[in-house]
C-alpha cells in the first residue's frame, strides 16, 4: 500500500464542481481578456456629428458608446458594454449590436434586447452635439 493519501470522493466532486466555474471567470475576466473598461464616467468628444446618419447608428469601441440618430435628427446614445456578462460589444451590423461573449443582440436605437442571453436593455448615457462633435457621458 502507498504511503500517500488517496482523494476522497467528496474532493473528487468538489474540484468536479469547481472547474466549469472557474472556466467560466476566465471568460469573462479581465484575465480572460473579455470583459470591458467601464463606460464613460465624464463627457468625452466622440467624433463629428456628421459621422452619424440619419436612421443610423455608430459604435465608438475606443469609449465603449453606441450613438445613434434617428430621421428627425435627434441623438441617443448608450453603453456597448453587454448587460449580460459585461463584455465589451465590437460589432455594429446596422443598427443591431452584437456581443462576441455570447451572441447577444442589442438594437442600437433603442438600447433594447434583441437576442438573449441578456435581458436587460443597455445602459442609456446623455449625449449632445457641442459644436459639430458629439459628446456623450454623464454631464454631456
């Protein structure tokens, strides 16, 4: 007989349990190189106001902010972080956001769930056009 301890069952299922969630975190983990920055936390110039059509929207990866514009002119703007996991969104087909996490849908117009996993619409931010360029964020 060997002189070192066997793994008892209850270890064996205990790391069995523990495995697919720590999976799991590294997904979505700043180590698993996933999940975003944090929306904007002050105003910031995003770009010219031109740069956003009418009936359109654009995805400003660099700030994690979608703007949008609807016919009349008027802009919305919301956090492309996915309200699922936190991941940062960094596609735009149109006016629909897709998450790479888990494919998530969001419409970029409305901030509202089009594809689950995630349930809660995204985060709406405060957005104006100052002087040709628009500004998004708290204070905007």
């Amino acid at each position: 007989m060997s002189a070192r301890p066997s793994a008892t069952r209850r270890t064996v299922l205990r790391g069995a349990a523990v495995a697919p969630v720590a999976g799991l975190g590294a997904a979505c983990s700043p180590t698993g190189g996933t999940t975003a920055r944090a929306t904007p936390t002050a105003p910031v110039g995003l770009g010219a106001e031109s740069d956003v059509p009418k009936g359109g929207a654009r995805l400003y990866r660099d700030h994690d902010v979608v703007v949008s514009r609807s016919d009349d002119g008027t802009l919305k703007a919301y956090s492309s972080i996915c309200t699922h996991a936190g991941c940062a969104i960094n596609r735009l087909d149109g006016t629909t956001l897709i998450c790479p996490c888990h494919g998530s849908e969001f419409d970029a117009t409305t901030g509202k769930v089009l594809r689950d996993p995630a349930t809660e619409p995204l985060h709406e931010l405060p957005v104006k056009a100052e002087r040709g360029t628009i500004v998004a964020g708290p204070g905007a």
